[in-house]
C-alpha cells in the first residue's frame, strides 16, 4: 500500500511539474518586423511611421503706411535782337546793299514741371488657431523628424483642407506627444476653402478680370 501511494505521489508531482525551459530571453519577443516598446519609452514619435500633433497657434500682423512726394520744375528763357555785321560779305551780297544780318528780335520762355504724389497704407490682422495629427515621413541624420499631415473638413457645403509640414526637433516634443507650431522648422500651411461661403468672401469672375484689366 505504502509503495502505491509512492507511486501515485511521484506520478501526480511529474504532470504538474512545469516543461523544460527554453533558452532566451525574459523579455517577450517582437515579432517579426515590429517593435516592442520599451519601459523606458515615453509614447512620443520618433520613427518613420510615428504620428504627431502639432498645435497651430500662428498670427500675423502687418501694418504699413507709404508716402512719396516728388516734384520737379524747370524754366529757359532766350532773347535776341540786333544786327550782326559781316566784313567777308560775298560780293554778290553786298552788291545788293546789305551790309549785314539782322537778327530777329526773339524772346522765348519755357516752363515744364512735374509733381508726383502717392500713398498707400496696407493693414491685415490674422489668427488661426487648429490642431492636426501628421505622420512622420523621414527621420534625418540628425535625428529631426520630417512631418507630414493633411485634413479635411466638410461642413454645411463647405470643404476645408488643411496641409502642414515641417521638420521637428524630438526634444520639443511633449510628454502628451505634441508640438507647437512655433517649434516646427520650416513650417508651412495651406488652406484651401471651397464651397458656398467662398463665393461670398471672393470676387466674382468678372471683378477678377476687371481688377486684372486696371492699371490703376
């Protein structure tokens, strides 16, 4: 009896004994062509692939105010009167009794002037404000993260398209995974709006044509 409980014993401990071991590593293996984050890592963009919020703040102003006076005058005069005398005379000429040239009695006066006067005064006071989600396209030598993102919106019969890009410098980059606009190098936007309200804040055909035509 004592010898079945042995064997029943040593059974029972070889199924719940665990498999042999495999050699490795305690980390879990990535698969193939994947990464696995590390528990150092922040959850920040730093390779192709990788998105990234850019929080748009941009405002510009400008106010210019130009003004040109020029003015020109110019005035000749001319007189003349008398007699000029002449003593090689041909002789056919003083045969006639001349014994000269009489100068003709002129006196002439000319005034020309020119007067220019411009001024011109340009304002314009913009803002926009906007987030947008871009992807990394390129990671430089250096490390910068060359991004990339459009969106577009549609709404009421309007359609907006924003495209942003930009080169970003990792250390700028926030715990939250986003950047400023301010902090993007070489930043640039587009933004093109079309649709029902477009018709109303552009000129029309015709005012475009005629604005081009004026050479005022």
């Amino acid at each position: 009896m004592k010898l079945s409980a042995y064997i029943l014993t040593a059974l029972a401990l070889a199924a719940a004994a665990p498999g042999p071991a495999a050699a490795g590593s305690i980390w879990v293996r990535a698969a193939a062509g994947g990464t696995v984050p590390r528990v150092y890592e922040d959850d920040t963009a730093r390779r192709m692939g990788d998105i990234l919020t850019i929080v748009i703040n941009e405002r510009s102003s400008i106010d210019n105010d130009t003004k040109r006076n020029m003015d020109k005058k110019s005035e000749r005069s001319v007189k003349s009167s008398g007699t000029v005398g002449l003593g090689d005379i041909p002789s056919w000429w003083s045969k006639q009794g001349h014994n000269g040239f009489a100068i003709p009695n002129i006196d002439a006066t000319s005034a020309a002037s020119s007067k220019f006067e411009g001024n011109s005064k340009v304002e314009a006071d913009r803002a926009y404000t906007d987030k947008i989600t871009v992807t990394v396209h390129d990671v430089l030598p250096n490390g910068n993260l060359v991004v990339l993102g459009c969106r577009r919106r549609n709404l009421d019969g309007d359609t907006q398209m924003v495209c942003v890009s930009g080169v970003v410098r990792p250390s700028d980059i926030t715990f939250a995974n986003t950047v400023t606009s301010e902090q993007v190098a070489e930043f640039q936007m587009i933004t093109i709006v079309y649709g029902e309200e477009s018709r109303f804040t552009k000129p029309g055909w015709l005012g475009r044509i005629l604005n081009f035509l004026s050479p005022w």
